[in-house]
C-alpha cells in the first residue's frame, strides 16, 4: 500500500496509507447488523421488563410492537445506510427517530384503544435513544480508528485552482476522521500546486469548445490513479456550464463528483441546498442565539450547576481544607475574567498557586511556552503540591459553578479569557465573545494546555458557529474521560 502524510492531530504530521488501487474499501459488514442489534435490544429489554410488572401476560406482546417499531423507524429514515453509519453525530437523529416512535406508537394506542399505562409506556421507551446513540458512537469510534490507518477510505481526485488545491489538500490532510485521501490533483491552468500528491493532469483556464477537453484528462487521470471520487472546488475557471458538462462526463463512467464551496467549520444542520431560476444555492443558516433553545441551556445551565454544587459539597470542603494546609493565603483565587459582549465578571477558583504568584509572573514572562495569548509553563515554580493535583483532574474549577449559578459562565462554552488577552485580540478571536464562557467546552476536551493557540481559536470558533444543545451534551459526556485521562493539564 502506498503512503501520503496526514495528520493524526492539529499541527502534526503522520502517515496514512492509501486504500489498495482497483479496490474501494467499504465499511465493515457488521456496522449495520450490530447498529440493528443494539437498537432492538434497547427497546426490547426495557419495555418487557417495565411490562412484565403491570401486564405480565401481555409483556411479550408489548416487547414485539415496541421493537418491531423502533427498528422501522430507524430502518425508515436511512440509519442503517453504509454511508450513514458512523459518521455523523449519533445523539441528534436518535432523539429525532423516538420522538417519532413515540408518536407512532401514540397513534397504534389510540386506534387500537388500549388502555396500559401512559408513563409507564413512556419510561419504557425512554432507553431506546441513549442505547442507540452511545451504539452508533462506538461504530464511530471504530470507524475512525480504521480510518487514521488508511482503511475504509475512498480515493481522491482533486480539480481547481493551485491555491484552492493546496488548501483543501491540506485541510483535509489535517484530519484523519473523514473519509477521502487526496491520490492526486487537476490543477487549472499552469501554476504548480504545494499539495504534496502527485499532479495527474491539467486543465486549461479557458473554457474548452469541446467537452472532452476537460472530461478526457480527468477522466485518463481517474482511471490511472483509481480514483473512487472527484473533488472541484469551483472557482473563476471551473463554474457553470463547464463544471456542468464535467459532471456529465463522470457519471457517465460511474465516478462520485463531490462540489466543494469553500465552506469551512460549518455543521451540515447549517446548510441547505435549493434552487432558483436552474441555479444550485447553498442556504447557510445563522448560528443559533436566541429562541427556545438558549433558553433552555440558560435554564439547564443553572439548574444543572445548582445541582451540581449539592452533590459535590463534601468534595469543595475536602478540597478547601487541603487547600488551606497545603500553603498561606487565600482558598479561593478570584480573578477578573471577560464574559459575553465583553462584560468583565469575576471568577473564582480554588487557588493552585502561592499567595505571590501574579508578581512571580513578571520574572517567567521569558518562559511561557505557549505561542498565542495565554500564559502556561508545564512545570510552573508557582504551583503548590495541592495545586497540581487539582489541576491535574480540574478541581480547581469547581467554584466556577458559582459563576455559572450567576449568569457569567455556561457550563460548556470558550475558555473564560483574561482581560489581557481579550486587549490584544483581532476581529476574529473577538468572535470568541459572542456566548458565554464555559465551565468545560472543545478545548477541554481536545488538549486543554496542549493546544497551540490557533487551535484553541479554531476550536472556540466551531463551537460559537455551531452550537446546539447536541453539541453541549456531547462535549460534557467527552469532559468526563479528559477529566479523567488529565492530557494536557497543567
């Protein structure tokens, strides 16, 4: 198998080989019967269960129509199509397809006039979309697990512009969880790509009179290199009518032409495609900021943190006390942060450092080894004993909670900024301001201290563009485990 540079991780370099030439590499064949199999399992055994207390001699019966219906819902809207399976977001469609279960079955009760009790139907069903979304996770853990090492990959062939070549070639070079690797690239015209795979052919960057002047090329270049699928990024020279009759050429020979926009950071959910006038548009939908949605996370937020603080007060006086005896000065460190809009708040924290460390500063100012904004040493002299510890699995973040109760933070959002950083920010870091800071988010999740500046940007940004209550709900569920692993705390 042959081999192209990839990258496993933002800013690194690794090798991923290219699926065998003249034999595409499909998914495993048991994706679909396990996602199945989970699904049925996640329906049938909690309703029998529930059932078999109230109605045992009706539980089986129960059980088959629950199932039976859960599994055509799914099998209705797609969810185990080969190219469906993890690759999307499982927890979204998951909540979509019970609801619907749930009104399908609503429909069944009436018309048949049964007469089982209503909640007890209702937490019956309540297992069916976590057990599918946690089953179709792990299909897609697995799948990009196959995917860094070259397998269940499709091969690609690139067309446009130098520029616009090598930067999608190294977009998707940077990421190892999709499902294309770049064989070779069309550039237009006669400019010479940086794009690090092997140039397969060339267009010219007028319009050709006739079609095979374009679809001959592409099409030798396709055959040559085995290329599963065709990816254009239109631009001045590749539009309309010429990328139009391309099209024309390739699915005549039965290869996948994928149009690429220029898009970048944008959740599909965003995106709609519809016509006017023989036109294709794309439809990019604003990202969410008002409505019943953000007042629900407002609301869960709060409640969620309220909760929270309860639970977890046998571990804040713990944590105080060590705090306490560990070295002088204050428990809680409090610290001007800046909130949404830009609106300081102060935040609190378990303090990690000794009583002098702003002071302290001044002298490591030569040492920071980050190469943005923020300020971190891995080895920092000013954190106390207790102080690493608590960093070490962010307890030090707990107060923060306090914060959320109040209104300054949410519990998933960008990291809180200093006023510091926030003055030397440009147009688009400003961007990061626009939700609340959160207890945990992207960052967290994907390095925390280990991440280059850019990439905290990069992340913060996809997630202000992008949120919705799905993501926070995914982004918590991931918080544990970083939590528990302590990558890049510091």
């Amino acid at each position: 198998m042959s081999q192209v540079p990839v990258a496993r991780h933002p800013g690194t370099q690794v090798i991923r080989e290219q699926p065998p030439a003249g034999r595409r590499s499909r998914k495993p064949f048991w994706y679909a019967p396990a996602a199945a199999l989970s699904d049925a399992a996640g329906a049938a055994v909690p309703v029998y269960l529930a059932f078999a207390l109230v109605a045992g001699a009706h539980a089986v019966v129960y059980t088959t129509v629950a199932t039976a219906a859960w599994l055509l819902v799914r099998t209705s809207r797609n969810r185990y199509a080969e190219h469906r399976l993890g690759e999307h977001s499982a927890l979204r469609p998951a909540l979509q397809d019970w609801l619907v279960l749930v009104g399908l079955l609503a429909v069944v009760r009436a018309a048949t006039g049964e007469e089982s009790p209503f909640l007890l139907a209702l937490a019956a069903l309540a297992p069916c979309a976590p057990t599918s979304a946690v089953a179709h996770a792990l299909i897609h853990r697995h799948l990009v697990a196959r995917r860094r090492d070259g397998r269940v990959v499709r091969r690609a062939l690139v067309i446009g512009d130098a520029h616009a070549v090598d930067g999608l070639v190294g977009h998707l070079a940077r990421r190892t969880d999709h499902e294309f690797v770049v064989v070779g690239v069309c550039p237009i015209g006669n400019e010479d790509p940086q794009a690090l795979a092997p140039v397969a052919a060339r267009l010219d960057r007028q319009a050709p009179q006739r079609m095979s002047a374009d679809s001959a090329p592409v099409l030798a270049a396709a055959r040559r290199l085995h290329a599963d699928v065709v990816l254009v990024v239109p631009g001045a020279h590749m539009a309309g009518t010429r990328l139009r009759r391309l099209s024309w050429a390739l699915h005549g020979e039965g290869c996948r032409l994928v149009v690429v926009p220029g898009l970048t950071e944008v959740a599909g959910r965003r995106v709609g495609v519809f016509s006017v006038a023989g036109l294709t548009m794309l439809n990019v939908a604003p990202p969410l900021r008002r409505g019943l949605a953000v007042l629900l996370k407002s609301v869960t937020d709060r409640l969620g943190a309220a909760l929270l603080i309860v639970l977890l007060a046998p571990l804040f006086a713990v944590v105080a006390l060590a705090v306490r005896l560990d070295s002088p000065g204050p428990v809680v460190h409090r610290q001007t942060r800046i909130g949404r809009d830009g609106v300081p708040f102060t935040m609190a924290k378990f303090r990690t450092m000794v009583a002098d460390a702003h002071r302290l500063r001044q002298q490591l100012a030569g040492t920071n080894e980050q190469d943005g904004r923020m300020f971190k040493i891995r080895r920092d002299p000013r954190i106390t004993r207790v102080g690493r510890v608590l960093r070490r699995y962010s307890l030090d973040e707990l107060p923060q909670l306090f914060n959320v109760v109040l209104g300054h933070m949410s519990l998933v959002g960008p990291r809180p900024p200093l006023p510091d950083e926030v003055a030397a920010y440009n147009e688009v870091e400003l961007r990061r301001l626009s939700v609340k800071p959160g207890l945990t988010g992207l960052w967290q999740v994907s390095g925390r201290s280990d991440l280059s500046w850019d990439e905290t940007i990069a992340l913060d940004l996809r997630y202000v563009d992008n949120w919705s209550p799905t993501v926070d709900v995914g982004v918590l569920c991931r918080t544990l485990r970083a939590v528990v692993a302590g990558d890049g705390a510091y």
